[in-house]
C-alpha cells in the first residue's frame, strides 16, 4: 500500500517530507527513517526569531491548519511570521503504518507517545531550520496536547502557547471515549488485526468511526440549531453520511488507530514521575488556554482545573456552538474569536 489515494499533495496541498534519521521511541519502538511533512509559510528572518510551530490533530493534517487558521489579516499572518506546521508522527503524511518502511509496516507500526513528536519537532526545528526560539506554539486537540508538552519539555524554547480544545493530561472519560473510537475499526472482520486487504474492505468500519464523531464531536447545540444547513445539506441524516462519514471514509485504519492509541496517553506529568502540578508549574511561557465552550469531551471544568496549575496562564475559553469540530472553521464566530485571542496574545510585549 505504498501509493494511498488519499494522503498525497492532491489532497492535503503543498508539504515537504523531511528527514531526521533514526528516531528512537518512547515506548521502546525505532523508526528507522522517519520523516516529518512540514509545510512552511512565510519568510523566516535573519535571525530566526519570527517562527511560530503549528502541529496537527487527529485525522487532520497540515492542509486544515493552513485552511483554518493561516492567512493575510490572521492572526497568523505569513506576512510577519514564519509558520512550520508539523505534521504528527502516523498522521498519513508524515512516516506512517501504510508509507513506512517494511520492517514497521501496517500492523508493525510501532506506539507513538506525544513526547516523541514533540522531541521530533525540536529536533527538526533546531537541527533544520535552525530554530532555537519560537514566538508561539499553536494547536487545537491533539495539536494541544503536542502545545502543553512543549512548554513543559521545553520551557525556554516559546515565548508564548495557546493550546485550543485539549488536555496537558488526557481524563479517564477521553480515554474510554477513544477507545470506543477505535472498537469501531478493530471490531470489523475485515480489519484482520491490521492487514486488511483495502482500505475500501473498511468502509463500514470508517463509516461508523464517523458516526462516533457525529455523536459526540459536535455538539448538541448544533444538532438541535441545526447548523449543517450553513454547509448545504438538506437534513441531519445526509450532513452525517455526506460530510463526517465521508470525511474519514477514505483515511488509513492504522493511521486512525496509531494516533488515537497516542491521544489517549498524552500526558505531560510523565515529564515529572506523574505530578501533574509540578509538570505544569514548570511552564514559562505566557500560555493562553483555549477550551472550546460547548466541547463534549474536552470538557471546559477539566481545562480550567489544569489551567490554575500553570504558571503566568489566562483562561481564555471559545464560544462555538460547533462544539469540538468547530476547529475546522465553519464558524466565522469563532475564527474571528480565535484571531482576537491570538492577535491580543502575539501583541504582548514579553
């Protein structure tokens, strides 16, 4: 499965697949060649000192980041600064299950944790770019997880991070609902522990894999406003096969299943022999926390808790009826909220 119909520029536009050699692995896996996908936006100035790092989230790629939350007039403007957007470890783009080499291939792709795209990401932007400080670390989701573990791995490295919609440390109640995520690939007869002869074998299996997220990634508020009709679509039953059913029906299942095993364990306390609070408190930079409003599983009480353990951190929550898949960006509200609340961030003199 060497050429995937989905993961390539025609789909997720223009990223450069870099590599960084040999990468050992937390859980004790070696990738022999990793490579990351990095799609870079921007002039980075003569002295390095404009880069902002994007990482991705499940599913998603740097082509949604870019989409979302890049442009002239944003917050994130290429303009002033110089973006990296780091496609995560197993995502489909960067080395993954179905591009790997032979040895970690599909069923033999390794575990993957949050700290190793972290550790990843600096060594690409230190040994590559030359980066040795960032003006800000930007992600929503997984993307949040991979921000809190930068700033508390690397606590010298950003002058500021704002994690949207996401944990420092994953709760027992995302854990079970991933793994719910993931019985619905698992549980199919077609996925045959990993070597599944197609990914159109696994339709239904990423089909109900959709319907999780039509359940729980948006919110009730939507359902009950129906707010599909802003996409198009006549009635609730057609915007759940037509758009989230559709959306992950072409996507690899280890991809899936690789990346959602490494969502449920991100946890930065493992930075501190699992003291949550010391890990947190060793954060340094002006961190902005982003909880979306009405997320159903990344649930604004559990952002707050992690929040008052941070250090020089303000709670800055995101009003979207969306609920968690507003991160896309369907919501003119809350983009603009989010360039407000980045804009305001960037502008501190620090």
């Amino acid at each position: 499965m060497k050429n995937h119909a989905y993961y390539n520029p025609e789909n997720h536009g223009d990223y450069e697949l870099i590599s960084i050699g040999e990468f050992k692995l937390a859980e004790g896996g070696t990738i022999p060649n990793l490579k990351l996908a990095v799609r870079t936006l921007g002039i980075l100035n003569e002295d390095k000192s404009n880069a902002i790092l994007i990482p991705t989230w499940f599913s998603g790629t740097s082509k949604i980041m870019e989409d979302a939350y890049v442009g002239s007039g944003r917050a994130l403007d290429p303009s002033k600064y110089y973006i990296v957007i780091v496609n995560q470890i197993g995502n489909g783009l960067s080395t993954s299950p179905w591009n790997a080499d032979e040895s970690i291939a599909k069923s033999k792709f390794p575990n993957v944790r949050i700290e190793d795209d972290v550790k990843a990401q600096h060594t690409l932007l230190t040994t590559h770019f030359g980066i040795e400080k960032l003006e800000l670390v930007v992600g929503g989701s997984m993307g949040a997880q991979q921000t809190y573990e930068w700033a508390v791995r690397y606590p010298d490295f950003m002058k500021r991070a704002a994690p949207i919609a996401g944990y420092a440390k994953n709760t027992d109640h995302d854990f079970i609902f991933t793994r719910t995520l993931m019985d619905t690939i698992t549980s199919d007869p077609a996925f045959k522990d990993g070597e599944y002869d197609s990914i159109d074998s696994m339709k239904a299996a990423l089909s109900r894999h959709g319907d999780i997220w039509n359940v729980i990634g948006y919110s009730t508020e939507m359902w009950r406003k129906e707010l599909w009709k802003q996409l198009g679509f006549e009635n609730a039953l057609s915007f759940s096969e037509g758009f989230t059913q559709a959306y992950f029906q072409p996507m690899d299942p280890n991809t899936l299943l690789r990346c959602a095993w490494k969502w449920q364990r991100g946890d930065v306390s493992r930075n501190t022999g699992g003291d949550l609070k010391a890990a947190l408190g060793r954060i340094k930079c002006k961190l902005y926390c982003m909880p979306i409003d009405e997320d159903m599983f990344f649930r604004l009480a559990d952002c707050k808790a992690e929040q008052e353990m941070i250090p020089n951190s303000e709670w800055k929550p995101i009003k979207c009826d969306w609920g968690h898949l507003g991160l896309f960006g369907m919501d003119a509200n809350y983009n603009q909220q989010i360039d407000d609340t980045l804009n305001e961030l960037l502008a501190l003199d620090l």
